[in-house]
C-alpha cells in the first residue's frame, strides 16, 4: 500500500488508518465528529497527498485539455480553478477533476487517488498533438487548511500577500514560510479554506509550520472519515460512489459542468441525446433519515414498494444531528422514499442539496 | 482497566451476572476503536435471545458494528436512555453505556466466555 510523505507524522499524532484508493491514509486523529466540527467551527488540517497532479502543458496542451473535459476550458484564466468532468465516449465519467491553469497554457489536472493510473492513461491515449503529460504525483504533497479561521492561520506565513484577497476558486504560486507553493482557495469541505501544493519534500515543513497554528485557534487534523462527513454535507460528491463509468454528468446531478456549446469533447454526442431525451433512468438525490437508522452505501431504495434504487453515500451528518446522504433512484413522483437497512424499511425523505 | 467482575466475548461485549439476571455492554476497548457512537439498535423487552446469535448493532459516524448475544435468554429491560444518549457508550462503556439486561435461561453458557486475562490477552492479539 502507499503511504504519503507524512505518514510518520500521522503515526506520531496516533492517527487511526484506513486504506483509501490504495493508500494507508488517516481515518481520524481523535473523533471524526470532533474533527468534523472542528472543520465548521474553527479549522482543520488534511493530508491529501494521495490525490494525483497530472501536468499538461506545451503545444497541443489547451485542445487536448478541452476535448477530455466536459467544462469549457476556455473560461479558465491564469490563475483559475476550474471543476469538470472526463468522460468516457459514452457520457460516462471516467473521474471528476480540478484543472489549474497556469501562465499561458499550462494545466495542471488533479485526479482522485484511486484514478491516477486510469486518468493519466486516458488522457495519453488521446493525446494526438503531442502534448507534454507528466505524472508529477509522487512529486507533489497536497496539504488542506478548511475553516472558518484559515485565513488568519495562513495570513503570518504568507509575507506579500493576504490569503483573502485570493478568490474562490482561484490560486498564487507563492511561498508559505519560505516554502514554495501553490496557494489554492479551494477545498471539499464546504467550509472557506485553502489547499496548498508543495514538494513532497518539503511536506513535514509546511505540515509542522501549519500544524501549532491550527491547534492554536483551536482546530485540529482531519482524516478522511471527517473530509467524508463534511462533504457529504456539502452536497459534494464522491467519485466511485456518487458516481462512476457508467454515470453520466446529468445523472449524477452534475449538468452545471457540461458545457455542450464549448465545442466537441469525448463524451459530448452521447451527452446531447441523453439532453435531448430528457427522461433519466436515474437521478442522485439527496436524502434525510425520518428516524435514526443510518442508511449506507448500497442499501436499497423504495416507493410504495417499488425498488427505485441504491443509497450512494451516507452517514450521520455531525452538523445536523441527523441521518442523510445520496441515493441515484429512477425518476419518482413526490420526496417521500423507504430505505432498507438490515432488511427494515425506514423512512426517508428527499431533500435539496446541499444539506447545509 | 479490564474489570475484574465482567465475562466477555471476543465481539467485545461484557456480561455481569446477578443470580439469573446478565446485564450486558461493550468494553472500554470496543467503544474507543468504534469512536462516535451515534445510535444503538437494540431488541424488544421480551425477545428471546440465543447465545452467541447476533443481538443488535452499533452505528457510528463512520460504520455499523454488530452486537451478539453473550447468553441466552430473554430481554427484561433495554437502557432506554441509549436512545437519546448514545454517546453514553463512549463515555461509560462499564455503567451508564449498559445496553440491556436479560434473564438467562443456561448461566452455564457464561462459564463459555473469557475472563478478563483471557480478554486482555484476546486484544493484544487484535491490536499486534
């Protein structure tokens, strides 16, 4: 299994581990509904080292970007963030990413941890105007600052700059405590924060600088089950459970992000007659308990006794105090649902997303 | 930390006798590897259980956990208090976190269950 530059650290904070996407990452430092909380009230550090940077750039970079991705990349400008799709020639996805674009046209792709291999294969295949594609994933340590007070953790260490006038979604390469980074105001949590892209090794660094401040104004070290918790609530979907090869954007709830005026794209003619139809087969929605059975993933969905579906994500919700998730069901007439949890039926209802 | 008093399972759940009455939770080691205990799903008073047949589930943020029956018997009174506190279990695994109590039908079956060296030794296993 993989483990991240900064796996020690993790160790020494008695970090708990799981395996994620074929890494050994922290599952919690302390509770993950502490960690939660944490995140909301004040801050909370992650370590997403496990998540993929894959370099596109040089001649042919800007077209190969736009033909794999559903977005229109054109909207981007330097210093930009964008979220899309890559699609498979049958509208299904084939990873959710974020693109950065640098000076001129040069893109920097961030996959998830579990696609890395498949994305960067993807995108070498239909590389045919020799474009430079660089797996720099080894190479780079993604660090995670979310919360209300980030901006005032990150403020000291950022001499010229003030992380608040950095807008959503877009990113300076600068230096944070004299180390080089990409100062990223983007994140999975909801919450205002950054994501901070440095050498991987430099990552105990900027780990060690970040870490006394976060303690300080009482935040704390997030593992994956509070970055889980805190997106579901988010209304944030999760590649691989939320939605896979064989979902397309729209069914996935995903249509903002499909630009089929942009141009073609893999994907797009696929897309435009699932558009042009108009019936789903299926839809992700999101759902709340009416009692306190918690739902998971792949428990089924039913109305008046028909199964309309799966639960996709779930968990209790430490914000609400209440059971939610997502489920993608097939097309149903009112918010009233059933879901069977250990061969029980509990009631559930739709609800809009996001939950908070 | 492994009271002296309780039998347990390898599931992790305890078991105090009193004559022919078992009152049964999980260990302090259970609750701190489950964490965030959010919801205990527990039988009906008068339920007829059966010794090692599983008994109810623990639902945490994160996953749910299955409890098994450390005896057999009927259920004569369940912690009614779990179900607005379920945090209970995190903070007092060994008194207030108590989940049920059941009138045993063979306390013989308790003589099956470790004791707490045998539990000790039991979870320096799991965790090496």
């Amino acid at each position: 299994m993989n483990r991240t530059p900064l796996y020690e650290v993790h160790k020494s904070l008695n970090a708990k581990f799981t395996e994620f996407g074929g890494w050994e990452m922290p599952l919690q430092y302390s509770s993950i509904v502490k960690e939660h909380l944490a995140v909301r009230e004040s801050a909370g550090l992650f370590d997403l080292s496990h998540m993929g940077e894959i370099d596109v750039k040089g001649n042919g970079a800007k077209e190969l970007v736009q033909k794999l991705t559903t977005n229109d990349v054109n909207r981007l400008s330097d210093g930009q963030v964008q979220y899309t799709l890559l699609c498979n020639e049958n509208g299904g996805i084939v990873d959710d990413i974020v693109i950065y674009r640098h000076d001129g046209d040069d893109f920097t792709l961030v996959v998830n941890a579990a696609n890395i291999e498949k994305d960067f294969t993807w995108i070498k295949k239909h590389n045919s105007l020799g474009a430079d594609v660089i797996d720099d994933s080894e190479n780079t340590t993604l660090i995670a600052l979310q919360g209300p007070k980030s901006i005032d953790i990150l403020n000291p260490f950022v001499s010229e700059l003030d992380a608040a006038d950095i807008s959503f979604f877009r990113f300076v390469v600068d230096e944070v405590a004299g180390i080089p980074a990409a100062i990223s105001r983007t994140g999975y949590t909801g919450e205002i924060g950054f994501e901070l892209y440095v050498k991987a090794d430099s990552a105990e660094d900027l780990w060690n600088v970040l870490y006394p401040a976060v303690i300080e104004a009482g935040g704390l070290p997030g593992g994956l089950g509070a970055r889980d918790t805190l997106r579901l609530e988010a209304g944030l979907r999760l590649y691989g459970m939320d939605m896979d090869d064989d979902t397309t954007p729209f069914e996935a709830g995903l249509s903002r992000f499909v630009k089929l005026d942009q141009g073609d794209f893999i994907g797009r003619d696929a897309l435009l007659v699932q558009k042009e139809k108009g019936d789903l087969n299926k839809k992700l929605v999101g759902f709340q308990m009416l009692d306190r059975a918690v739902a998971r993933c792949g428990n089924d969905v039913f109305q008046n006794g028909d199964h309309i579906g799966k639960v996709t994500s779930g968990a209790p919700s430490p914000s609400l105090k209440c059971n939610i998730g997502f489920a993608s069901i097939s097309p149903i007439v009112g918010k009233s649902i059933a879901i069977e949890i250990r061969g029980k039926k509990h009631p559930a209802t739709i609800v809009k997303v996001p939950f908070i | 930390m492994i009271p002296d008093n309780l039998r347990y399972m390898e599931s992790h759940e305890w078991v105090k006798s009193e004559d022919d009455i078992a009152t049964v939770g999980i260990t302090d080691y259970a609750q701190s590897e489950i964490q965030d205990i959010v919801f205990v799903e527990l039988p009906d008073v008068g339920t007829q259980l059966t010794h090692k047949a599983e008994l109810g589930v623990i639902e945490s943020v994160k996953a749910a956990f299955d409890l098994y029956a450390p005896v057999s018997g009927e259920v004569i009174e369940v912690n009614e208090t779990l179900l607005d506190a379920p945090e209970q279990v995190n903070d007092s695994p060994y008194d207030d976190g108590w989940f049920l109590k059941i009138k045993m039908t063979d306390p013989s079956e308790l003589d099956t269950l470790l004791d707490a060296d045998g539990y000790q030794a039991h979870i320096e296993v799991e965790d090496a």
